[in-house]
C-alpha cells in the first residue's frame, strides 16, 4: 500500500474540478492510455488571468490528485504565475508524494505546459534547453522527450537514473535507455557547472571581497593586514602589512590561513604568493 | 474487511493455529535430537510428512522436503536439476510464470542457458504445438505453473507431461503448483511430474513454509548445504510448528477440494455474473472454463485499476490489479501482456480470488457496490466518447 498523504487521498476521493470546458481557451494533454495514465486539462484564460480549469484523467489515485490540485493552483491565478509552476510545487501541494509516484506529478507540469503551449505565445521555461530536443524521444516505451527528462532533472534536482525513472517514468519498461538517460544527467550538471563559472571581473571581485571581510579581520586582530595586488589565472599575489609583514612566520600565515580560505571560497586550485 | 485477495495470501485457519501452538509451547525439541523429549517433534515432523505424501499423491513421504516458500522450493527444484546435470544447457517455460521463476530464468539466461518462453491464447491456454516443438534431447528441464496466479487459468499438466516424455524421457518436469494447492486435487503420479512446489500461505497455513516434491527417480543438488536434515536436500533445523502448521492446512485442503469445486465456484460465477451484467465497461480477460474455482480476472475499460482498489479499500474490499500503478513497476501484468487484453483494459484489470471463508453475503455486497465505483471513476477519465460508445453498443 502507497503511503499516501491525507491531501492525496481527499483529492482522488473527491476530485476537484471534474470535466471538460467544451469553449476552453486553451487545452493540454499528458501521457495516454497505452503507458496507463494520461491527463487532459482545459482552461478558460481571460485578460492573462486562468478563469476556469477542469480536467479529465486516466490514472492512479496520485495522478487523480495531482491533476485535481493542479485546477485548484491555478484558476484566479495570471499566465504568468502558472508558468513557474513545476511539477514539484504540485507535489508540495499534495504534501508529497511517494518517490515512484513522482511521475504523476510530471504528467500535471506537462499537461499544463501542453495547454500554455497551445494557448498561444507560450516560450519554453527553460532557456538551457535547446529546441531540437523538444521532440527528441528518449524512452520510446513511455514517448518521454528529452526535454521531459531535462526538465525533471533541473526542477527536483534529480541525480541517478533511478530518480529520473521515478519522475518521468522513462527506462521504467524495456531500460535500454538508461544509457542515453545517465549522459542527460552528465550533460545537465556539466552546463550547470559551467554556467556557474565567474566571470574574470567576478572572479577579481569576489577574491577581494573574501580578502577584505574574511582574511584582513583576523590579521587585524594581531595587528597586521593584508590586501590585494594582482592576479594571473591561478596566482594571487597578496601584500602583507604591519606586524604581519615582519612576522616569522608570515609563510606559515599565507600557505595556511591565506590561500586555503580563499581556495574553500572559490573552489579552485590556487596559489597566494606574498610580494 | 471483505477479503478477496486469496490469491496473494490467506488466512490462518484457526485449526491450523491450534496444531502449531504446541511445538511454540512445550515440544519446542529439536527432532535430530537423542532423548526422548523429541520424540513428539520427530513424529510431528514424520506425520507431517505422511499428509504431504498423501495430499499430493506422491509414492514416498521422502519425495516430500520442507522448504520455508514458494519461492525456495522453485529454487530448489530448478537449479538443483540445473546444477545436478551441467551438460544440458536448455530450459522450457512459459510467458505466464511467476517472477519468482521467471526472475531465475533471466539470471540463468545471463549465465549461459538458453530459455524459451512458451506463449498463452488470449483465453491465457497454453500454446502445446510450441512447447513440442521446442523440446530437444538438451532440454534440461521444463517448467510450468500449474494455475496462473492472475488469471486462474489452469494448464493440462498431463498432457504436457506426456508431450515432453514422449520426446525427451530424460528431461525433467517441474510444476509449480502454489495456485493449484487446496483448489484442485494435484496428484503427482497421475500427472508424470518430477518436481512440484507448494506454499502454505496460499491455503490458510502461516507464511514462510512450503514445500518441494522430489520424485526418487529426480537427483538435485541441494541449495541450502549444511546438516542432513530432509535426506540432505534442505539444510537446516526442521522448522517444526510450521511444518505442523503446513501438514494440518493440507489436510484441511484436502478435505475441502469439493467445497472449492462447488461453493467456492458458485460464488465465484455469481460474482462475475454481476459486474459482467451490470457493469458496461467490464470484460472477462480469460476464457469461462478451466480455472481453479476461486479466481477471476475483471478488466475494466478505460479507467485505472489502482484507483478502483483504493476506492474499493474505502468499502473495505480487498482486491487486486494488473496494473502498473499497483506494483510500483511501471509496466502493466506480463501475464494480461501476454494474453494481449487489449491496451484499453489491462490497466484496469482487477483479480479477486475467493476462499472458504468467503460469504455470499460479502459477494451480494462487493456486486452491489462495485458498480457505483466504476462509475465514479469512469465520469473522469478523458475517454468518454469511447466509452459511451462502448455503452450503446452493450
């Protein structure tokens, strides 16, 4: 037996927002019959703001409550407001869902993503996305893209094959595509890292900003001081000041206090050199 | 609670309880021991014996091991047989098996045995003309249920006993029989079967004991080494209650095969009846005859076969399903699969399987109820064309 929340189970035992909206606005669709759950959704959308929801689905009793909430999320919200909604707001909502079950709430994003797309001047959430993977299908037993996969991965900070499986359901059947799956996961957390990478003005600030509200206080305490001359990719040349300049053990302060602050501050392998 | 679930697990008989209690209590001896207070844990164990023999016909209480499930006595038999004889490298089974065989024959399959997997009809009967033709003289063993745990259907273990020693007399017959126990007379003689397996908690004696049939004409090499307990093909001390336990269950199945026959069955039939009458979306996924009398598999079009058992468990009906939902793999029943339900109903296929304990009363109730259910969840699922047409049509 699931371990369903108490919001799970009032939902699918009394689905909110039940139908079809034969005017809707806009109308998406997630999953089908053939993989075992799907989710269609209709939305009434006037001046920005979602008026109307109701949906209709095919599925188990956390894809009844995640398609449930979801109507209740977002009617009387603006377009805008429904379009940062992840799959993991709604399992949130539901007060969390068991980890196989995570899917469900997938099948909401992607259902409310489909209708948003449909409605007219929708733009993919992500911008790291590249297009042509909008349509490329990974898992061909359950027609996951690798969008899909991408988009699980960056909302729930998903790490192992396993986890993608979980929320997407993709290399849950036949599992040959737990391969392609794993490089998706490397190739995320690569671009995700070098995006993180400073830029040479950032770097040059952030070293100073460690060195003047970390490193110089604690000299001061001893009555010297340091501050920054120069840097050339990974050498950070330092001048001591005071009784630090003159200290013996001024080597002993540079190697040992100096360059590991600043090495655990940037996550880089560097050297502080005293001029 | 309405318990239709008797498939997956049943309940303790109360006099099979009261047949454990004693060797829980004062005869808690080891039976290999050399006084005398062992002396009733032995004759409980050699009783035990005796009523294994007898329940499944076998020539000699010796061909009967205790094991501690189902599982284990699979085990035991195919890779006992497997490991006796290493030269045959060939195994036959069917689509339809238990995982707990058909996950062996994979790992078997990675370590360089070939395996074929003998397909079913859509009334879920086994194909016979295939599983002839795949036998060949390396054919080490083949391996069939005796009735299939989703469906109920039953396969014609003689039959397929006289196929395989007609072309390979030295091949050898394992049936897995945890479905077919205290449903169906099983009669191993009868049937020309080597190895068969039995769980007790399948009829009404405690979880973690089963047993293995081992004809005395079938070597194995055993899985568990260690003492010589069981002729030293199951090592380990006689776990004495249970096995009391077990022997007690068979004799009470014994003595019960006419009511499953013929009560059990009844209310089985009155069951399907009902949902096939009064529910339009409802198929019966298996053909009507040659089943154990206890099982039935319903699928329900167009909606989700988890959804119906937790509606259902709000009533306090136990059931189960074929869907992937159920079993936290995403994939619907290998056994529906592979009798191909159709896409539209094997999510939502739902197995109840009766008992003695079953009432007419609990059946009139689930028939009145089940209706209202279907129709809750069949007013939200997205296919209501397909559906409506479905009810015009019926």
């Amino acid at each position: 037996m699931w371990d369903y929340s108490e919001k799970v189970m009032d939902h699918y035992r009394n689905p909110r927002n039940v139908g079809k909206i034969d005017d809707a606005d806009a109308v998406g669709n997630a999953g089908s019959l053939s993989c075992g759950d799907q989710l269609k959704i209709y939305l009434k959308i006037k001046d920005n703001i979602v008026t109307d929801a109701k949906f209709q689905t095919f599925g188990c009793g956390s894809a009844v409550a995640s398609s449930s909430i979801l109507t209740e999320m977002i009617i009387g919200k603006s377009v805008d407001e429904v379009r940062k909604i992840t799959n993991k707001d709604i399992a949130d909502e539901l007060g969390g869902l068991p980890p196989e079950k995570m899917h469900c709430s997938v099948m909401g994003y992607e259902a409310l993503e489909d209708a948003l797309k449909n409605w007219g001047d929708y733009q993919d959430l992500d911008d790291l996305r590249e297009p042509e993977k909008a349509q490329k299908i990974v898992c061909t037993c359950f027609n996951v893209t690798e969008n899909v996969i991408w988009d699980a991965i960056k909302q729930n900070g998903l790490k192992t094959v396993e986890e993608v499986t979980n929320y997407t359901k993709a290399g849950g059947a036949c599992g040959k595509c737990k391969g392609l799956i794993q490089d998706i996961i490397n190739t995320y957390y690569e671009k995700e890292k070098s995006e993180q990478k400073l830029s040479p003005t950032q770097r040059i600030l952030k070293i100073n900003n460690i060195i003047e509200t970390q490193i110089s206080p604690e000299l001061q305490k001893d009555g010297g001081d340091i501050n920054l001359v120069d840097i050339q990719d990974n050498k950070i040349y330092v001048k001591l000041h005071g009784k630090c300049s003159s200290c013996k053990n001024a080597t002993l302060t540079i190697k040992r206090f100096v360059e590991q602050t600043l090495k655990t501050a940037l996550d880089e392998d560097i050297e502080v050199i005293d001029v | 609670m309405i318990y239709l679930d008797n498939n997956a697990t049943t309940k303790i008989d109360e006099r099979v309880l009261d047949a454990m209690m004693p060797y829980f209590k004062e005869e808690y001896a080891n039976p290999s021991s050399m006084y005398n207070f062992s002396k009733k844990a032995s004759n409980a164990l050699k009783e035990a014996r005796g009523v294994l023999k007898d329940f499944l016909n076998a020539k000699d209480e010796k061909e009967i091991i205790f094991t501690s499930c189902g599982s284990e006595s699979a085990n035991t038999a195919i890779k006992g047989v497997l490991n006796y004889n290493k030269s045959k490298k060939h195994i036959i089974t069917t689509k339809v098996e238990h995982p707990c065989v058909l996950n062996l024959y994979q790992t078997l399959e990675k370590q360089g045995y070939k395996v074929d997997y003998i397909g079913v009809n859509s009334n879920g009967d086994l194909d016979l003309e295939q599983l002839e033709a795949a036998i060949t003289p390396d054919t080490a063993l083949v391996s069939v249920m005796w009735a299939n745990n989703e469906t109920g259907v039953i396969f014609p273990i003689k039959k397929i006993s006289e196929i395989i020693k007609s072309k390979s007399p030295d091949t050898k017959f394992f049936v897995d029989a945890v479905q077919a126990a205290g449903k169906i007379p099983l009669d191993v003689q009868e049937n020309g079967i080597d190895l068969l397996g039995i769980s007790g908690h399948k009829f009404h004696a405690p979880k973690g004991v089963g047993a293995l049939y081992v004809n005395s004409k079938t070597l194995i090499t055993p899985l568990i080494v260690g003492g010589h307990q069981e002729r030293g093909k199951r090592a380990g001390t006689e776990n004495v209650p249970y096995i009391a336990g077990l022997a007690k269950a068979a004799e009470l199945a014994m003595d019960g095969l006419k009511y499953e026959a013929t009560e059990v069955k009844r209310l089985r039939d009155k069951l399907e009846k009902n949902i096939l009458k009064n529910i339009y979306n409802s198929r019966l996924n298996t053909g009507v005859s040659n089943r154990v009398p206890n099982t039935t598999n319903i699928g329900f079009e167009y909606v989700e076969g988890e959804l119906i058992l937790l509606h259902m468990s709000d009533l306090g009906i136990c059931a189960s399903s074929g869907s992937a939902c159920t079993s936290g793999s995403l994939e619907p029943s290998h056994v529906l699969r592979a009798m191909n339900v159709p896409f539209t109903a094997i999510h939502g296929s739902i197995r109840f399987s009766l008992s003695r304990f079953t009432t007419e009363k609990e059946i009139d109730y689930v028939s009145e109820k089940l209706p209202e259910i279907i129709e809750k969840i069949t007013a939200i699922s997205p296919y209501q064309d397909e559906l409506a047409a479905l009810k015009a049509h019926k």
